[in-house]
C-alpha cells in the first residue's frame, strides 16, 4: 500500500477525476441591513463617519545660531509625531538652505492638526533623546510661512570637583525643564569626574541637575548660560571614603 502511495507521487490524474470531482461555488453571504428600530432605544444624531483627504501643509524650519561643530555631515534636524513617534524624517544640516545670516532653513509635509516635535540633533543617532533643541508644535496653515524657530546656541560648561577631592561619580545628568532630554553626547553611564581632568560639555540653555543615580534627593542644579563653572557640591562629591 505505501509502495503504490509513493509511486504514484508525481503523475498525472487518473482520467476523468478532474471532472468529477470539481469544487462548488461557495454562496456570498448577504449584504449587511439595519435591524429593525427597538421601542424606547432613540436613534443616534452622530452623522457617519466620512473619510475625508488629508489636509497637508509644508512647515517652515528655521534654525538659529547654528554652532560651527554642527555644520557636519552627522548633524540635522528631525521631525516625528509627538505622541507616536512615528513618522520619523531627517534633514541633514549640509542639505538645507543658509542664509546670509546663518540660520538654516528647512520644510516637512504634515498633516494640519498634527503634534509634531522637531529636533535639532548633532547625529540621528541623537534626534529623539540628545537633541540640542526641542520644539513641539499643532501643525497649523499658517505655519507655512510662519515658521517654528530652534535656537542652536551652546555653551561651554566646565564641571569642576570640591577641593582635596579625587572622584565623584557616576552621576546622572538630567535637564529640569526637558525630562525627555538624555545627555548621549557625554556617555550613558553617567559623568565620572577625576581630579586633574577636565571635564567640558557643550549644554544648550535650560535648567540641569546632576543626581546621585542611586539617591535622586542628593542633587545639584545649575542653569546654563546664567553658570557655566559648576564646582560639584560635597554632598555629591563626598571626601575620603565616603566618595561616591
């Protein structure tokens, strides 16, 4: 029985079984209707829902006192939906438009009454997180030509250590007034400060604070560009062996 099963693997159809056995037609189903009206239950007064074409305008981008170091190839500015995150589109610093006065202009297609965060980021890598500036806006016609305006200003910040103190660290960096914001740029393990080197981040304006990643109530704010030399506080740059 299984010899003649795989012999006849592979051949043809014995003569006839194509016509005998031939599959019916299988009935469409009926079309949907509206049940009947329910004594006592009251009709709905909401109109039906009519997909209606996108409203699509072009958003003006500009990108004001563009450091040097982000002229690069890795710079750009992003845009993404604020909520979703979708929609992710990246526009290369080198491939936008300068004016004489330096600032970069740029335009994305968005859907009006879109959330759209933009970002200006020194790498994609970045754009979400390790931005340089944010800007959130509801995507309106009027930003056409109105445009949504970053500033690309930084500034240096030199973090100092308490006298007599060799180590403090790892401590978290955070920006006070942007809780989405990372510090990519100087490493995800935190900020590790040793006596005899320097340590120098480049901060865009806004309020920052450095924690203890273990107690967040042992921390440190500053603002930039109001301080830009920070000496670490005891508490969080302890001498001896209570370092961190």
């Amino acid at each position: 029985m299984i010899y003649s099963l795989i012999l006849s693997i592979g051949r043809d159809p014995l003569p006839g079984a194509e016509t005998a056995f031939v599959a019916h037609e299988l009935a469409k189903p009926p079309l949907p209707e509206r049940l009947a009206p329910i004594a006592g239950i009251e009709t709905s007064s909401v109109p039906p829902i009519k997909n209606l074409p996108d409203a699509r305008v072009q958003v003006a981008i500009a990108v004001d006192n563009v450091p040097q170091f982000l002229r690069t190839q890795d710079a750009g500015i992003a845009t993404y939906h604020t909520v979703t995150g979708g929609g992710f589109r990246w526009i290369p610093i080198l491939g936008a438009t300068a004016t004489n006065e330096g600032t970069v202009l740029a335009n994305v297609e968005a859907e009006v009454g879109e959330s759209l965060t933009v970002t200006l980021a020194a790498s994609r890598a970045h754009a979400r997180h390790g931005y340089i500036a944010r800007q959130i806006l509801e995507v309106t016609p009027a930003n056409s030509t109105n445009p949504i305006r970053l500033d690309g200003r930084v500034h240096d910040v030199l973090i100092n250590l308490p006298t007599n103190v060799e180590r403090a660290g790892p401590l978290r960096l955070q920006r006070v007034d942007d809780r989405r914001w990372l510090p990519m740029l100087h490493g995800s393990s935190g900020l590790t400060l040793q006596s005899g080197t320097t340590t120098r981040l480049q901060l865009a304006a806004g309020t920052y604070e450095l924690q203890d990643p273990v107690a967040a109530d042992r921390n440190q704010q500053f603002t930039v560009p109001d301080e830009t030399t920070i000496e670490v506080t005891p508490i969080l740059a302890p001498a001896g062996d209570g370092r961190l």
